[in-house]
C-alpha cells in the first residue's frame, strides 16, 4: 500500500536556527505533493504544493520544499525559523486520487 | 474566506446514540470529498472517500456500518458516526478539491466529537 513517511516526529529548535524535515514516499507513479500546517488549535492550512515543474517549491511564510524523484522525497525547509513557526507538519501525497498524510513532526521553536 | 464549512464544530454525546457531521463546499462542486480523523497527538487518517452519487469508499480497517457516509449533492456530504462508543472520541475533519490539477483540497476546520 502506498505509505508517506516522515522521519523525525518531534523537532526542537532555537529561533533562527535553520529547519528541514523530511518526507518520502511510497508511490511509484505520478504524485502531487504538499506540506501542510497545523498551528495549535487551529485546522490545517497549506504551506506549499508540487505538481509538476520547477522541483523546487516555494511557499508560504519563508518555507521551501525540494521534490527529488529518485529518492521518493519532497523535504521541508526554512533557512531560519521563528517562534511562531510552532506547530505540526504534514506531509501529503496524492496516491493517486486520494490525499494520504505522514504521521507528521511537531516542531517546537524556542526564543 | 473559508470554502470548506463543517458543522458542528464540536459535539458531546452519550454512548449508543448517533451523530452526524456535516461538509459543505461553499463556492464550488465537489463530486468528491474526504474525510478524516485526527486521534490526538497524530496524523490525520483517511478513512474514506464521499462519492456524489454513489457509495463511499472505505479505507481498510473502517467499519461500514458504523461511519456512515452521504454524498448528497454535490455540496454536501454527510458523516453519521452510529451508536458511538467513547473510542470514537476524536477530530473528524472533512476535505475537498476544488479540482485536481490545479489546486489542492480545501479542509473543513473539523470537528471535535467527545462520546461520554
């Protein structure tokens, strides 16, 4: 069965320190892929998404994501993080008419 | 503004009785959606897909009879969690594409079921 994978399940960072998380997948076909974000209390919100193209993504709030197709991975990454950057992160793959999540990394960012 | 509305936003109910929760898309047809559940501390889960206009696929592992799913129209889909127990506690959140290719899904901002 297609699976996604997210490697670190809780990350804890100084501000500014520099961020990637990493995700793969199972799926040999074509894939959409995304990141989303899950701030406390609130619901899931898109940071960014690849479809085709440029592998390399950049979304919301400073984050970026590479999609390299021979290792099945599509990374998170941000150069310099803030507190505000608390929150947890999922990483999505279409597979291949349905959305499948990765279990997700907490991220904690202290001052 | 929000194009996923998901009704209620949180519900407590008694053991054996049953609820339901709704998804609507606001602003677009959604011939399909999705819908979710969050135990705490995880990823969301899959549990099936809503199919306007014919049954609901399910994920292995989710009973039938128990989340019962409707896809009524093409703005609407139902979740009717049946006869709850406290294990069905959790988020239940629901999803949308507005299309494939060119956008990804629209998520309702859930809804938190606590069965007492």
């Amino acid at each position: 069965a297609q699976s996604v994978s997210q490697h670190n399940h809780h990350v804890i960072l100084s501000e500014a320190a520099s961020l990637e998380l990493g995700c793969n997948y199972s799926y040999g076909g074509t894939v959409n892929l995304f990141w989303y974000v899950q701030y406390p209390g609130q619901h899931l919100q898109l940071l960014l998404k690849y479809f085709s193209g440029d592998p390399l993504v950049k979304g919301i709030k400073g984050f970026e994501a590479e999609f390299i197709k021979s290792k099945f991975s599509f990374n998170l990454r941000k150069p310099s993080v803030q507190w505000s950057d608390t929150a947890e992160y999922f990483c999505a793959v279409t597979s291949p008419d349905k959305l499948i999540f990765g279990t997700g990394t907490r991220l904690q960012v202290f001052p | 503004g929000a194009v996923v509305s998901q009704h209620p936003s949180w519900v407590i109910c008694k053991s054996g009785t049953s609820v339901k929760i709704e998804c609507r898309s606001l602003d677009f047809q959604a011939t399909t959606m999705f819908w979710y559940r969050q135990f705490p501390k995880q990823s969301l889960m899959l549990m099936a897909t809503s199919n306007e206009g014919s049954k609901a696929t399910y994920e292995q592992g989710v009973e039938k009879d128990k989340f019962l799913i409707n896809h009524a129209s093409l703005t609407l889909s139902t979740l009717t969690v049946t006869s709850a127990h406290p294990e069905d506690s959790s988020f239940y959140i629901c999803s949308a594409p507005r299309d494939w290719t060119n956008s990804p899904l629209h998520f309702g901002n859930g809804t938190r079921l606590t069965v007492t």
